[in-house]
C-alpha cells in the first residue's frame, strides 16, 4: 500500500490528510495558520498537522512515501521556492527545503493551492480518467487549473492557469487585479452575491428578501437560486444574466483548448443542474467545434474542500 500526506495551506487554517494511492483519504488534521508569522514557524506546523493526519489513519510516518502541498501563491518548482504569497506575506520562502527538514528523507511536492485542487479533481474527482480538463473554481474568486496530455501545465514562470482573470467585458465591472470585467469580476460567487444584492434593491417584493430575512447581507450564492426555483422572476433573471457570464468563459475555454472535460468547482457549483443544465447549453450552441462529433464535457466537481488535499497528497504523479 501507499501512502502519501497532502497538506493544503490557507490564509486561515492548514489542512492536511493521509492519503492512499487511489486519493482516498483515510485520516486528517487541521490547525489555525495564524498568518504572519514566520514561514519556518508556518512550515513547522504543516509538518505537524501532517504528523497527525497520519497518526489519526493509523500509518507510520514510515510508511509514507511523499508529503505533497497546495500553497497559495506562486510555487517556483525549479527552485522549491515559494515566491509570493499575498494574504501570508511570504516573499521567496524556500518551502520545500522547511519542508524536507521536517520530514527527513521524504519527497517533497508542491504547488499552487487551485492547480493542487484541479490535479486533485483530475485524478480521483471529476476528471477521472480523462486526458485533458480544465478546472473552473466559481468561490470568492474564480480558480483553475489546467492539465493537458496528463500534465498540469504551469507556465513559463508556474504563473500559468489564471482563468478568473481572462477578460469577458472590457467595460464590465473593476477587478482586483486591476483590469475591468475579468471571468473573476462577473462570474465568482463574490461577482453573484453583488448581482443579487443589486437586484433586490430594485425588487422590493422579490422572494429573495424573505429568504435572507430581509436583510440583504444575508443574501448569499444560494439565496437567488433557491428563489428561482421557488419560481420569483427577478432570481430568475439574476440567474440567467450570471450564467451567461459563465458561458462566455467557459466557451473561451472551449474553443482555446478543447479539453476533454471541463470540470466546475467551488460553492456556486453547489447550485447544480440549476446551473449546469443551462451552462451546458449555451455553451453548446456557442462552441466553435459544434458540428464536431465529439465535445468537451462540461461536469460538476466531485470532491469539494478536498479536492486540494488529494491533489496536493498526489502532486508527485504529475
Ligand atoms: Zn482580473
């Protein structure tokens, strides 16, 4: 049997798992990052949190093979190093040599935290068995990862994969990276509470109110679509406007790629076959390819917050 230890390091809180050769987890730990701290201090505390996730799944450190890691920022593979990570305040940490001195002998792994999460939905999720896919993480931001030919593909300098930040309206609204109308600023869970929120100042009497008790900083990504399927017309357009922005990126990544599955992720995926039926179909009629006899799937995630653990655990087979 094989083992490996993923550990999925967050602005908030370090995750990490046991994880087998088939990316199933069978124990975890979890510990506050307490950001701004020293990153040795941060890595030492990584190591720990993976101590305890295979303590709880009952394996010897022994018998693990490679201790793998999502982090969020800029993972430069050739030197181990961690280039740049906003919300800890890492600026060229040297990660996997922390990390080797934690776990002597061990090999090391590492990657960004969204091409960790892809990798993950690629190997065990969504992607099972697949070529090529292409992850879309609709959350606070919108995520992804690409892999092709079996491959992660990083990048010239592992800055690659950025796909909330491919423009879809270049008068659309400001993004946080500085452009306007980014995938991101229109199509993330963020960009669909923002459209909620502005349509219910406009719809005193829509549903949405009730259900976030009228207070809509209640409203979150689930509020507008429990209303559409609730049958309120003002839910029902948010919805169709944010799955239009959906399309158009999604489309983009279609025609550029064409991967074999385009695999979506992230809490606005929670919506389901609300989002996923009429995705699937304007994509469909707007592909380049569409007389093409065979298309790009376009599938739900499968793993959830986990997806970053079991990728991170397997980083090794990329
Ligand atoms: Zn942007």
């Amino acid at each position: 049997m094989e083992y490996y230890i993923g550990i999925d390091l967050g602005g908030t809180n370090i995750a990490a798992a046991l994880v087998d050769g088939q990316g199933k987890i069978l124990g975890r730990a979890n510990l506050a990052t307490g950001a701004g701290r020293p990153a040795a201090e941060i890595a030492a505390d990584m190591a720990h949190a993976g101590r305890r996730a295979a303590e709880q799944a009952g394996v010897p450190i022994e018998q693990v093979s490679a201790v793998g890691m999502g982090v969020p920022g800029t993972a430069n593979q050739k030197e181990g190093v961690l280039e740049f990570a906003n919300n800890l305040g890492f600026l060229h940490e040297p990660i996997v040599e922390m990390m080797a001195g934690c776990f002597p002998g061990k090999q090391i792994w590492f990657d960004n935290d969204a091409n960790a999460a892809a990798w993950g939905e690629y190997l065990a999720g969504g992607g099972r068995g697949a070529d090529s896919m292409i992850a879309v993480t609709l959350g606070t931001g919108v995520g992804g990862g690409i892999i092709l030919g079996g491959k992660l593909w990083n990048g010239v300098n592992y800055g690659a994969g950025e796909l909330g930040h491919m423009v879809i309206d270049q008068n659309g609204p400001e993004c946080n990276c500085g452009r306007r109308g980014c995938f991101e600023a229109l199509a993330s869970a963020t960009a669909l509470i923002r459209q909620t929120r502005e349509a219910m100042d406009n719809a005193p009497k829509s549903l949405m109110w009730e259900l976030c008790g009228g207070d809509k900083r209640m409203a979150d990504g689930k509020t507008v679509f429990e209303a559409a399927g609730r049958g309120d017309r003002t839910a029902a357009m948010v919805v169709e406007r944010y799955i239009s922005y959906l399309a158009v990126g999604i489309t983009n990544l279609v025609n550029l790629f064409q991967p074999e599955i385009i695999c979506i992720g992230g809490g606005v995926s929670l919506a389901g076959a609300a989002l996923l039926e009429p995705l699937k179909q304007i994509v469909a009629a707007g592909d380049y390819a569409r007389d093409s006899s065979v298309r790009t799937e376009i599938r739900l995630a499968e793993l959830g917050n986990d997806a970053g653990l079991i990728g991170a655990a397997l980083l090794g087979r990329r």
